[in-house]
C-alpha cells in the first residue's frame, strides 16, 4: 500500500534571536531626529526607526510611521519634508505614493522616511522585513 503524507498550510514556527542593542537616539542624525519629532508632532502611531548602517549601503536609516487616514498620512509627510527643508535645508531626493496616500516614501539619500495607512502598514510589514537591523532608541513623549 501506499503512504499517504499529510501536508499543512501552516508554517512551522521558527525562533529569531534579536540583537537586544539598541541605538540611542542622540547617537542618530540630527535629519532622522527631526523627522521622528515631526512625525510625533503630527500624532503619527507607531513610530520605529531602524539602523541600516550594518546591513545595507544604499541608506543608514528607515523611519516608519503609521497615519490614521490618508489625510493624516499628508500631513505627516509634508510636515517632514517643509521641517528639514526650513531646520536643515534638506530635500528629499524622491517622493513615491503622495497621491494615493497609503504608503509615502521619502528618500533623503542617508535616510527613508516611510508614512503608511495603518492597513497597508500590516500588509507590507517592513520591520519584519528588515528583522536584522537594529532599532533606534525613542525617547518616551515624543
């Protein structure tokens, strides 16, 4: 007879260690540090920022930051972008998705700033993503 083997959809589970280090947050760029501010100051949720600088070339940093609704997600990037514009005389290489609003991505060449819609923040998962980098230190009331 035959053997007949079972297969799951289910994924088997796996355990990653993370690094406990952390970055602190005085040690970053003073462009991450006022895209994180600004981001807080505009009520974005979930703020994280990761630091590339071990694992990768094309950046040092990402901030992720999550906007309740489109309109939200504006407002966050554009107070990004005028802040290090006015504070720092920054301007982002490239700006992807504005219009659409569910994921705004902004490239200032040592830095990405990533503004999602809470949904397309889920699906996308880019701290999964980027598992291994470690991530920045942000202080408590921001």
């Amino acid at each position: 007879m035959e053997e007949i083997q079972e297969k799951s959809l289910h994924r088997e589970s796996a355990r990653i260690e993370i690094a406990a280090t952390k970055t602190p947050f005085d040690e970053i760029d003073e462009g991450v540090q006022l895209a994180i501010r600004c981001a807080a100051d505009k009520k974005a949720g979930d703020i994280v920022a990761l630091d590339l600088r071990e694992i990768t070339s094309f950046t040092e940093f990402f901030v992720i930051a999550s906007g309740a609704n489109q309109r939200q997600v504006q407002a966050i990037a554009d107070e990004v972008r005028e802040q290090l514009k006015e504070k720092l005389g920054l301007r982002s290489n490239r700006i992807e998705g504005y219009a659409a609003a569910e994921w705004v991505l902004m490239d200032f060449g040592d830095f990405i700033v990533h503004v999602f819609e809470k949904n397309a923040r889920e699906f996308y998962d880019l701290e999964r993503l980027w598992l291994d980098a470690r991530r920045v230190e942000i202080p408590e009331g921001l």
